[in-house]
C-alpha cells in the first residue's frame, strides 16, 4: 500500500518583490593592488590602484630614441 501523502516536488524559488532584488545591484570588489584595500572611486576601481599607491611619476614611462627619418616623410 502506497502512502496517502506525497512530498511536493520541488517548488521554483518564489521571485523577489519589484525593487528588492539586489543582485543586479551589488558591484564586483575591487580591491588595489597594492595594499589590497577595497577601491570606491570609479577612476582607482578602473586603474586597480587606489590614491594613496598611485604615483604620478609612475603612470607612463617614456623612452626617448634616436631614429631616422624614414624616406619619402
């Protein structure tokens, strides 16, 4: 003899309430890559280097070579 109850299959999560989901919401943690403090600022979040780490002197490093001409320019 069977049993009288059966369990529910499982049921799909119920959706959250119009303005509550906060997964869209919520930012991925950045964090720098130096001291590895999370970053806020949209331009320290984008170099992964907060304020106090970033050097101005460091930013591009440039080389200046010697070259030729190149003909015809």
């Amino acid at each position: 003899m069977r049993g009288r109850y059966r369990l529910p299959m499982t049921s799909p999560e119920p959706e959250p309430l119009p303005g509550t989901d906060t997964t869209r919401a919520l930012r991925p943690r950045v964090t720098c890559r130096r001291c590895h403090r999370p970053l806020h600022d949209p331009e320290s979040r984008m170099l992964r280097l907060g304020p106090e780490c970033r050097d101005p002197a460091e930013r591009v490093a440039r080389f200046e070579v010697e070259q030729e001409t190149l003909p015809g320019v």
